[in-house]
C-alpha cells in the first residue's frame, strides 16, 4: 500500500478518534465485566505410555506408531467413553441454578468433543490427555477413569490374545514355537500412567489481564474500521480533508458572517437586494477570507490560458452569489475591470444581489437578439458590470454548448481585466461542466459541514470526466450554526 494511502487512512482515525475511543473504551468494558462474570474453566492433564516391543530397529518405530495410533482410537472411541459416562455418571452436568440431566448419548458425545489426545513427539509412544471444563475435581476424576479404562481394555485385550493361543497349540493347529509367538504379540502393546490427572488449582480461562488486553486491541480495531467506514458519510467542514481527498487545493474557507445573515433577513423583509458584505463590512472576518481568496485569483490567473472565472456548484444554495459579488466588489476596489455573467439561464437570480430587476441578458446576446453594449449593466460596486442570464430560454445547455458563448466569453475577455462566469449547479444538469469548458480558471463552491466527503469528491470528478479542470475549492459559511436557516450567504 503507498506511504500516502498509509498516511491518509492514519489521518482520517485522527480525525474520528473520539469515534474510535469510544469505541475502544465500550469494547475494553465489555471484555472485562465478561472476566468478571465468566465462570472460570480449569485444565486437566493425564500422560500415558504406550509401549511396542518386537525387538528394535525400524519395525519397532512402526510397532510404537501403529500402537500408538491404536491406542488413541481406544480412548476416542464411544464404546470406552461410554463406559466412563455410566461409571461417574456424567449425565448429570452441575450449574449455578441446579444439576441439568441429559441423555448418554449426549454426555458421550460432549465428553469427546471436550477431550484432546495428543502424542508428545514424533514416535514417543507419550499420550497427553488434556481436559478442560468447570469442576476441576471432575476433570481430574474424569480423565483418571478414561486411563483406566484405556489400561483395562489393553489388558483384556491381551489376555484374550494369550488365551486364543494356548487353544490353537492344545488343538494342534499350531507349533509350540508358533504358540509362543503368538502370546509374545499379545503383550507386544503394553499402556501405562505416566502421570495421574491432578486436580487444578488455577483456572485457565478467563485469562482478566488477556482478555482486558485483546477487548482494548479489538476495540482500537474495530474504532478504527468504523471510523473508516463511516468518514465517507460524514459532513466535512476541514480544508485539510477536502484537499486529501480531492487533491484539489482549497483556496479560501470563509466563516459564517453572522453581519451577512442579520443584512440578508433585513432586506428580504424589506423586499430589498442584501448589501454586499465587503462593502458595508469590510472588517467582517468572511471578507478577510475573501480578500485571500482574490489574491490568490489573481496569482493564478497570470498563469492561466483566459481571464474567465468559472464559478460552479453542486447544488442550488451554496453561497455562489455570496462569494462571486463580493470576490467581484474586492476586485474592483484594486481597480481591476471586472464583469460578473449570470449563465444560470433556467433561474438565475444573481442580480438580485445587486438590487436589480430581471431583464434581457446573457440568453438574448447568445441568441442574436441583442448585443453586450445593450444588456450590460452598471453595479454599485466600482469597476464591475453585470451580465445578467435574460429571459429563460427552452435549449439552455445547447446556448451555453454553442461557439457564440465562447465568442461573448472573448468578446468580454479583451474588455475586462477578470470575467466571473456563475455556472448553473451540477444537480441541474450538463450546464455547469459546459459552460465551464470556456473558462481558463475553475472554481467550486461547497457550504462547509453541508456536504459529505464522498460527494465533493464525485462533484470534483465529475467536472474532471467532462474536461473540466477544478483549479481550486471555495468553502463558504465555514462554522454555520445548525440553528439558522440555511440563506444564500
């Protein structure tokens, strides 16, 4: 994986960490109030030897193996569990609440499944027994009754072999030196106890200390993948995650302008246009957001293939107007000759901003009805004219698509010093990557902690997919509080 990939998945655990604390905290609780509450299992072991003599050499290594397989089937098999089952009575299983009673069958059945027979080393003829379960007495109990038993059964098994012999050598039906080597196979096998089965003292599980260890570790991990999976889904408000994730540099984070929202709700209830922040409130700390945002437009505008702007959007309420008219106001008042375009045509409203009534426009230009001198109009703003959209025309995206557009776009370009083109929102349709396409800076405007992440990066890929390069990303009403209604600020 790249240091980068690393390095951002590490970002966004950060980022989430109290997400993740928490998480790892709820866990870590959970795994200790279970090693509290869990009843303890303790472990018993019994080790026998199986012991194979038929004289040495190779064929007493596969004596010790085949005895030593055989052996371990013995012990595993139903016939010899079951017989310890009715012996200790292991039908009856001791609770908190009570004894519980189930069938043989079962017993039998939960008996072989609890109990473990390994062999200690490659041709060792060592068995170890291991048992584990809640009553260490019965463990112990348990697994000296299975050796028993083991020992028993090699032991009649045995004498049943000698006595097979001595009958075929009293019928004649073998030597006497056939006879004697038929009994010698039959004490070839030979199990013992090395060790007895010990009552345990200390349980083996729960493990407090280890189970605390591995809930805390667990817990850290799953914090982690939640935070991870959920950060996709999460309303980002931090220039820093939009940048990782976009690539795409973000050129200014305005605050929320609480003078901004106080001016807005005055005018709409006087039926009246907002006044332009930056000039009523230069001080205000959104226009010191901006200001940065105008040199850094300038700078990149030297570089830049035209003097077009274009200002995109994903969706209707951003904050374009905000930030176009007042980026354009602070343009001005440097001196530059600036013209704002409205290419909104289905609903611009951008001259609202500006206190002016709807008229002919960016539509009627491109659409050979009228001509720039006719429909552009003066500002309060020193040195910025305004193109309005005009009159809502029925092939929108075909106007904005056509070589006239381009030619207004030029035509505006050898008049002014910055042309910013206010493109419709992406959720519209085709017309913001359209017109786009004519400008030789991109902008996007996204409402800070309004957007998740996942859906500034489709709105940036999606520009990048038509041919439109997003230069750099706008975060307007950074801080917005959850109780003020969302306005055009």
């Amino acid at each position: 994986m790249p240091q980068s990939s690393i390095a951002r998945y590490a970002d966004v655990v950060v980022r989430h960490g109290r997400l993740v604390l928490s998480v790892a905290v709820a866990v870590l609780a959970a795994g200790i109030v279970y090693g509290l509450l869990a009843r303890p299992v303790y472990r018993s072991t019994l080790l026998l030897h199986v012991d194979a003599r038929d004289g040495g050499g190779r064929g007493a290594e596969v004596g010790v193996r085949s005895a030593t397989e055989a052996a371990m089937e013995s012990i595993g098999s139903r016939t010899l569990l079951g017989a310890v089952v009715d012996e200790l009575h292991l039908e009856t299983v001791d609770e908190p609440d009570g004894a519980r009673h189930v069938s043989r069958e079962q017993a039998i059945d939960d008996l072989h499944h609890a109990l473990r027979v390994i062999e200690k080393g490659n041709g060792t003829g060592i068995l170890q027994l291991t048992l584990d379960g809640e009553d260490p007495g019965r463990l112990a109990a348990t697994l000296d009754a299975i050796a028993a038993a083991c020992v028993r059964q090699d032991l009649e098994r045995r004498r049943a072999e000698a006595a097979r012999a001595v009958a075929l050598l009293e019928s004649g039906l073998s030597t006497r030196d056939e006879a004697l080597r038929v009994v010698g196979e039959a004490v070839i096998d030979r199990i013992r106890v090395l060790d007895a089965a010990s009552r345990p003292v200390s349980p083996v599980a729960p493990r407090r200390a280890v189970t605390a260890a591995a809930a805390a570790l667990l817990g850290l991990a799953l914090g982690a993948a939640l935070a991870l999976a959920w950060h996709p889904f999460v309303r980002v408000d931090e220039p820093g995650a939009i940048e990782r994730a976009t690539g795409v540099s973000v050129y200014a984070a305005v605050p929320f302008s609480v003078r901004q929202e106080q001016g807005a709700g005055c005018a709409e209830r006087a039926g009246g246009a907002s006044p332009i922040l930056a000039s009523v409130c230069p001080e205000d700390v959104a226009v010191e957001a901006l200001r940065a945002l105008r040199t850094g437009l300038l700078v990149e505008l030297l570089d830049a293939p035209s003097r077009v702007v274009a200002v995109s959007t994903p969706a209707a309420g951003e904050g374009t107007s905000f930030v176009t008219v007042n980026v354009a106001h602070l343009l001005g008042e440097l001196g530059r000759r600036v013209v704002v375009v409205d290419a909104e045509l289905r609903r611009g409203h951008l001259h609202r901003s500006y206190g002016l009534e709807p008229g002919p426009g960016l539509a009627e230009v491109v659409g050979g009805q009228a001509g720039l001198a006719e429909v552009l109009r003066e500002t309060a703003s020193p040195n910025v004219r305004f193109l309005p959209a005009g009159t809502v025309p029925s092939d929108a995206p075909d106007l904005l698509a056509s070589e006239r557009f381009a030619a207004v776009l030029d035509e505006l370009s050898r008049a002014a010093d910055v042309v910013i083109v206010v493109t419709p929102p992406l959720a519209a349709g085709a017309g913001a990557t359209i017109a786009a396409r004519h400008a030789g800076l991109g902008l996007l405007v996204i409402r800070g902690g309004e957007h998740r992440l996942r859906e500034v990066v489709a709105a940036v890929r999606r520009f990048s997919a038509s041919g439109v390069r997003v230069h750099g990303i706008v975060m307007n009403a950074v801080g917005l509080r959850p109780d003020i209604e969302r306005q055009d600020v």
